[in-house]
C-alpha cells in the first residue's frame, strides 16, 4: 500500500511538472526585456542588425516600424528602395528620409527577419528637444527608434514599471499568462489620426486630447492652451504648469506636471502622455478594439528604487515641486 502511494505522487508530481512546462512552452506571449538611461530615462530595447548589437527607443507617438540613424546606416548593409517617408515633427519642420530594406534584423527574443527602415537624419534629432533652450547632447541614447506600428497586430503591454514589454494575439493571453490583472486597470478608447495615437485626459484646464509617446521624456501641453499666469519658469528656460489633478476615464492619477512646448498647430492633439506617466503606469493597448487599458494609481511601484534619481524626483519631490524632476532631466 506505501508502495501504491508513492508511486502515485510519483506519477503526480511528474504530471504537474509536464503539464507546467507544456503550458510554458506553449505560451502566446512574446516579453521583450527594457532597459533605461541613467540621464532621460529613455525606454530602450534591445535589438542585432547583422551581428552587431544596437539600442532602439521605444517610441509609441513614432507613425511607422523602424528608424535609424544616418550614422548607424553607414555601418549595415541595405537595399536602397527608391522611396521615401514625409513627416514633421512637433514643431512643424518638415523631413523627407530614404528608405531601405535591411537583412538579418532580430529585434529581442524575436527570429531574425528583413523590414523596411527609414533613414532618420542628424537634425531630427537636435530639432526635437521640447525646449529650445535646452540643447540635447550630440549623441543620442539610441541608435534609432521603434514605432507604435511594429506593435500593432499584437495586444500589447507596454509595462515600464517593470522594465518589460509583452505582446500576445489577445489581452485573455496576457491574463492567463498573468501578466496583467485587468480588475487594476482603466479602460478607454484611443484613436488613431495623423498617424498618431490619441486619448483624451483632464487636468485642470479641462478636457484635453493627448498623444500616447513613450519617446517624449514627460507629458506636455502646446503653450498657447496654458494661460501665461498659470506657468512656473525654469532658470534653462524652460517652462510648465503644474495641474492639481490628471483625470482619466474618471479616475484621478493626483498631481501632474506638464512641460510646455511650442508645438505646431498641425499637431492634432493638445499635447503628449508621455514617458514619465509610463513609467509609474503600466499601459496595454488592444490596437484590436482600439482600447487602452491603464494601470491605476496604486502607490510606490515596487521596481522604481532600481532608476535612482527619478525614483526620488518622482515619487519624494513630485508632489511638492515639479521643478527638480524638470531641471534634473
């Protein structure tokens, strides 16, 4: 009878065991690990272009897949597709880059496959500083971008607070994976106009129409929508205003700092949801349904010690003065 028993958990414990590495094994979620700079907290990923190891930015409020820079292009081998993409950026200034089809491009842990790539030029890059004041450094972050596009036949998880992104076919996928309990999310349709994704939010200027961009550092708000009286000045020149509260769908994220910018008026929306907001809320967008589902405010986030300063910029100083989490970054 001991015997039978034995053999019995024996037989047990074997099943559970293959049955969790079946269910592993057949996950439909993809995870793509993210990392982050010490200065701007630029949400980056990892990818390999013929060998060669480089940096991409994770740039939802980018219209297409990829983007490189000349600098990076000089070092690959490409076909040149004789077209080209037009586009602007916030400001208004007008570009027109080359696009190529490069081999043997393996965005992490994805197989390697060909894509169409456009050649992002130098002055991109100097022009797209919120304020002009403030000049960028001469050397990006990144080697290149990453758009919404390359996401959007997947439910997709855009999860910083703990420096992952997870992608399945459905959001029941990323449920039964665990990796998302929507009961701790808000849910709200986006649209998508000018090749940009758009939600609308509340702050205390009322409602406003924003851009999902986690390539933007912070949130912002075109200048002209903020009464002069209302803005805090910044000694680098920079300016923002502080609002007592960000609604969305209801339900209130607290205090909110926004950047102002001389946006063009050919920007379709009032401003930008930008990366500082992601990276204290998870975000999933179902491109599907055209719904995003939003972490709630749940207090400190547990894996936010891990980017130093910005943890205490935005967690111990946020709430009382928006200007050092402005002049540190």
């Amino acid at each position: 009878m001991k015997n039978k028993r034995l053999l019995f958990f024996v037989l047990l414990t074997i099943l559970g065991v293959s049955l969790y590495v079946s269910v592993s094994h057949n996950s439909s979620c993809i995870k793509i690990p993210v990392f982050f700079t010490a200065k701007s907290f630029n949400p980056l990923i990892k990818s390999e272009i013929q060998g060669k190891a480089y940096s991409l930015l994770v740039d939802s409020g980018a219209c297409d897949y990829l983007y490189l820079s000349r600098l990076t292009f000089e070092g690959i081998q490409k076909i040149d597709l004789g077209k080209t993409i037009s586009t602007h950026d916030l400001r208004g200034n007008p570009y027109k880059w080359p696009i190529y089809s490069v081999p043997d491009v393996k965005i992490e842990p994805q197989e390697s496959a060909t894509y169409e790539i456009a050649e992002e030029g130098y002055e991109f890059h100097e022009n797209t500083s919120l304020w002009n004041s403030k000049k960028r450094i001469s050397k990006p972050d990144s080697h290149g971008r990453i758009g919404w596009q390359f996401f959007k036949n997947y439910c997709t998880l855009i999860d910083f607070p703990n420096s992952s992104i997870f992608m399945a076919k459905y959001l029941e996928d990323l449920e039964n994976d665990g990796f998302i309990k929507i009961d701790n999310f808000i849910s709200l349709p986006f649209t998508i106009e000018d090749g940009v994704l758009v939600v609308s939010i509340q702050t205390d200027l009322g409602e406003s129409r924003v851009i999902l961009d986690t390539g933007s550092t912070f949130c912002a708000l075109k200048s002209g929508k903020v009464d002069p009286n209302l803005v805090t000045l910044l000694p680098h020149g920079g300016r923002y205003f502080p609002s007592s509260k960000l609604i969305i769908k209801g339900c209130d994220f607290g205090h909110w700092g926004f950047a102002l910018g001389d946006f063009t008026d050919r920007l379709i929306a009032d401003g930008l949801l930008g990366c500082d907001f992601f990276l204290e809320h998870a975000v999933c967008l179902d491109f599907q349904n055209k719904i995003a589902y939003i972490q709630k405010p749940g207090g400190l986030l547990a894996t936010q010690w891990k980017r130093g300063k910005y943890y205490l910029t935005q967690f111990f100083l946020r709430n009382s003065s928006d200007f050092q989490k402005f002049e540190d970054l």
